[in-house]
C-alpha cells in the first residue's frame, strides 16, 4: 500500500481525504474525463479522485504542495506514463503558462478550505486558458458562488465568480464522506468560462473593487456604500436606485455602475 494512503491529515494544509467511493464515482461521472482532455488536479491527497481519472483519461496532472505525500503518489502511479507531478502551491501557478500551447485545462479538485475562496479567485484570471473547473468546497462557499440576485447569499464571491463563468451546484457530500471528518458539509460546484463575456466591464479591476466597496456594509444602502465615490445622482442617471441595498443589483447592474464611472473618469467629469 502506498505511503500516501497512511499519510496523517495536516491541519495546516486543511487536508480531508475523501474514502466514499460511491461518492467520488458520481464525481468523476459529473467530471466526465477523456482521453484527450489535459486534465489538473489540485491537493490529490492520497489519490482518490487521481485514480479513477487516470484510469479514464490515460493522464493526469497533479498539483500537490504537500511534500510528504509526493513520494507515495509516484509509488501509486508509478504505471502511468501520463502521470506528471508538479510540486508547489497551486496559488502560485502560472495556469496560462502551465496550458503552454496545449488546450484549454480542465482543472479539478477537493480544495481545501482554508484556500478555496483565494483559489479560486486565482483561476478565475487565468481566462481562457481552462476550459472548466469542478471543485469540492465548502458548502456554505459553493451556495455563495452560486447565488442570485437579491438572496442573503448573493455577494461580492458570486458577482466575480458570474461575470466570468457559469456556477453550478451539483450535489452535497457530506462529513462521513471524509477522513477526518470536517465539521461542516461539502458541495460539488462547476465553473464554465463564458465562450464570451455577457456583460463585459471596460475595466474588469474596477468593476471589482466598486463591488467590494458596495458589499462592505450589506446592511446600508448603495448610497452609504458608495459615498465619496459615486455620487446619488450618478447611480439615478445610470438607473439605479441609490437607496438600493447591494445584494439586490444584478451582476449586468454592477457591470452598467462600473462602466459608467470608467467613462465618466475618463472624460474627467465628476461622479
């Protein structure tokens, strides 16, 4: 048996392998691999998600910062010729460089949870250098990704993670899917980078920090949120109402606010 499957959970690297079988089964179907996807796996931990995917791809590459667990996944797949470690920090990959030449990566992994929101945050600028992503998360992560407008989970998360892809929740798992078991359940979540960008923002770091600005206090309204910076008369000529709280407005919303005050400071008028 590999060393890897005897490997104590780290808290640090906020490890927890997932054992149901019949859970990574309905993973790896949602994830449907080919043969000639370039598939990359996050933190494979002790190769539960690794092994059913290479069986159905031919090959695999894998992310793990964990030093301690890379000896024993190459033992475990010593047989796979398509088997490629990279060791580091998957927050600190180049995605377009790793895709090089090749296509667009399809990008998998049970995240741990400590780094999931900056993770993804991360991915979600790597553009059209991933073809999808499928991750395990946190659920109460994945219902705030996936979110509408005007829900109590709708927010500064679910407008990055839209304007770029469509989110999808696909199914709970829950903690005794795990060892050890996390406190908390788990969601399967999909990201399908937009073939083009439905509501594009001139400049996509300002609509984004706009959207930090107006989410600061969810309780206040735009008008609060956003004084000093766009003025109530502004937001009326843009169509928004300013005494709007912002967990009301629209992802195509924020990208009309955004775009007028990048218009409107190039002009040099005032907001």
């Amino acid at each position: 048996m590999s060393s890897a499957l005897h490997h104590r959970a780290r808290k640090r690297f906020g490890q927890n392998f997932l054992r149901d079988t019949g859970v990574i089964e309905r993973i790896v179907g949602a994830i449907h691999p080919r043969g000639e996807d370039r598939l990359v796996e996050i933190g494979p931990g002790q190769g539960a998600l690794t092994q059913p995917l290479l069986d159905a791809a031919g090959k695999l590459e894998v992310i793990e910062l964990d030093r301690d667990l890379i000896p024993g996944l190459r033992v475990q797949f010593f047989n796979y010729p398509g088997f490629v470690i990279h060791e580091g920090d998957a927050l600190k990959v180049d995605f377009a460089e790793l895709k090089g030449d090749g296509p667009a990566l399809r990008v998998v992994g049970n995240l741990p949870y400590n780094i999931s929101t900056p993770l993804i945050i991360h991915l979600l600028g790597a553009g059209s250098a991933i073809a999808d992503m499928h991750f395990m998360l946190q659920k109460e992560v994945v219902e705030r990704l996936a979110a509408v407008p005007g829900g109590p989970n709708w927010g500064r998360l679910s407008v990055m993670a839209q304007y770029y892809c469509r989110v999808e929740q696909l199914f709970i798992v829950p903690p005794e899917a795990f060892v050890p078991r996390p406190a908390v359940d788990s969601a399967i979540v999909r990201f399908t980078p937009h073939a083009e960008l439905p509501h594009p923002a001139h400049d996509p770091a300002l609509l984004f920090d706009l959207v930090k600005q107006a989410f600061g206090q969810r309780r206040k309204t735009l008008r609060n949120n956003l004084k000093g910076r766009v003025s109530a008369e502004t937001l009326e000529a843009l169509g928004i109402d300013p005494g709007r709280r912002p967990q009301t407005l629209t992802l195509e919303e924020f990208v009309r606010l955004a775009n007028g005050v990048a218009q409107s400071a190039a002009q040099g008028g005032r907001l």
